[in-house]
C-alpha cells in the first residue's frame, strides 16, 4: 500500500484501531507544551539523566549527562517553554565494562579523550530550582559526587514519587508508560530519556484526572522523617518489621520512614507496641527535597517521649 499523505497514515490507524489494534508514535522533541499565554508565575526545572559505568557508586563513573530544561506552572503541572538541551559524555579514566555498554551502547571510542565542562552545566542549570529524575536515588549520588553545584537543590523521583500503579498504569518503567502513553523512543542515551521523561511528565493521569508533574509535586510538598527507636527490646523485631522498619548492622537500630503529619501515631504505636508503655528515645532526621535521595543526612534530632 502507497500511503501519500499523513491524513491518509491517519485514517488507516483510525480504521485499524476500531479493529482492536494499538499504535504508538514516535516521540518528537519539543520547544513548547502550550499555545496559551503562560501565567506570570513560571518555574525553571531540570529532566536530569546520568549514563555510567555501572551501579558502584564509590568506584563507577558517570560517561554521559543529559538534561532538559523547561519552564511550568507549580499550581498545575503545565510545562511551557523548553528552555533548551544538554547532551555530552565524558571519559571515565578506565574501560567501560561490556555488560554496561550492552545497556546504553556507549563504547570506549565514543568517550575518548572527552569530559563534560562543569563551568557549562553551571550555567544550564541557572536559575532552575528543581530537578527531576527517573530513579533519582540512582542518579542523585553519582551527581552530587561529580558536580557538587547540584547538592543544595531540590531533587525529585518520577519512579517512586508518582503513584503509577494507583492511577492503574500497572507500571513505572520509563519505557513501558512511554507505551501506555501512547509513544515509544530510542531509550538508554541520556537526552533520548529526558524527553521522554518531560512527555510523561505532562500526560493526564486516567485516575486523578492531573497532569503527572502535578502529582509529582504534590509528593515532593511533603516532609518525611526517618525514625530510630532506640534500645528497643530484641523481642519486638517482628513487629517493628512488619511495621515497615528495617534493621540496619552497621548501625544496629531500626530505621523507618514516615510522613511527618504522622509522628504523633507513630510515637503512639511504638510506645504501646514496643515499649510496652515505657518512656523511649527516638531519633528523628528530616528529610525533604533537598537531601532525599542523597548520601547526605539531614538535621537530626533525640527526643524522649
């Protein structure tokens, strides 16, 4: 079949689709979300994603960096402006292991000789007050070691800060909701990914009805601590654990993460639960969009209750 025209591409997918078939489009890059007049209110974000050597954090490197810089409204999620894109790789210093280049196709030839100009991510990321990966307790790290720039701003995970599974996409891999949304791209390069990532990012959830960077800021609005009750009794392992905490050797305390708004329960709980009314210590650090997913702690505290 000779298909001339876009219009007639079009009208045999509308007749396939009344079949049962389903069709994805390629992802084409964008310089603009919305034909509207932007509020005057506008944020600066970054779509970070990191290519390495491997998982070490301690001894693998990364070899490409990609970003997306784009601007959105913080009371709907609604990008605008895509403010530009930022793509280059960088030699490790030693051969990239087989096993990572079968990932992200990346060769020792490719990285030859070259680095990524830290003066340049600088001046991409000016101004930006948030950044957003897929998987940002991988990324995260390896950034924050190599371009220490990034450790003051805020960090967000589309992996694990939008409930995918709860607005039933069944799903949070980067390329299977590329799929329920509709498109598909050439994944594992860095600034293919981000693209993708922002395309996600401003897909209507079915669920909720909201954009996902809406959903996604709602999540990073929200103060968590990590809490240790300490010297709790041996025998209430099992119920600490089935509490969701877990055990840490080098530390020897149990650890937990829990919403802020929800100390007061939680205090309640391992009092009767755990101490069997007793007073207690707990250890109480903060954490928000400035530590998660960091190496680094945030302000710790003992109280007694």
């Amino acid at each position: 079949m000779n298909l001339k025209n876009n219009e007639e591409i079009q009208t045999l997918l509308e007749q396939l689709s009344e079949l049962g078939y389903r069709f994805t489009r390629p992802l084409e890059s964008r310089t603009n979300y919305s034909d509207e007049t932007p509020p005057e209110k506008l944020i600066k974000a970054i779509v970070l994603d990191t290519e390495t050597t491997g998982f070490n954090q301690e001894t693998d490197k990364i070899i490409e960096l990609g970003m997306v810089a784009f601007e959105f409204c913080p009371k709907t999620g609604q990008a605008y402006r895509v403010l530009g894109t930022f793509n280059h790789l960088e030699d490790p210093g030693f051969p990239i292991p087989p096993e990572s280049t079968k990932v992200h196709h990346i060769t020792d030839e490719m990285v030859s000789g070259k680095s990524i100009n830290d003066d340049e991510v600088a001046s991409f990321i000016e101004g930006a007050l948030l950044i957003i990966a897929h998987n940002a307790k991988f990324d995260r790290p390896f950034i924050d070691s190599r371009f220490p720039i990034f450790q003051n701003l805020a960090w967000a995970c589309s992996l694990s800060q939008i409930p995918w599974n709860e607005e039933g996409l069944g799903g949070a891999k980067q390329e299977f909701l590329a799929y329920r949304f509709g498109f598909h791209y050439d994944g594992h390069r860095a600034s293919n990914d981000c693209q993708a990532l922002l395309e996600i990012l401003q897909q209507t959830l079915p669920e909720s009805g909201t954009k996902a960077l809406r959903r996604l800021l709602e999540s990073i609005a929200k103060k968590e601590l990590k809490v240790s009750p300490l010297g709790s009794p041996f025998e209430s392992k099992d119920l600490l654990k089935m509490r969701g905490y877990r055990w840490n050797p080098e530390l020897k305390l149990w650890t937990g993460i829990i919403q802020s708004e929800s100390l007061v329960n939680e205090v309640e709980w391992l009092k009767a639960a755990v101490y069997g009314g007793r007073a207690f210590k707990l250890e109480q650090e903060t954490i928000n969009a400035q530590n998660r997913f960091s190496n680094r702690k945030g302000s710790i505290e003992i109280l007694n209750y």
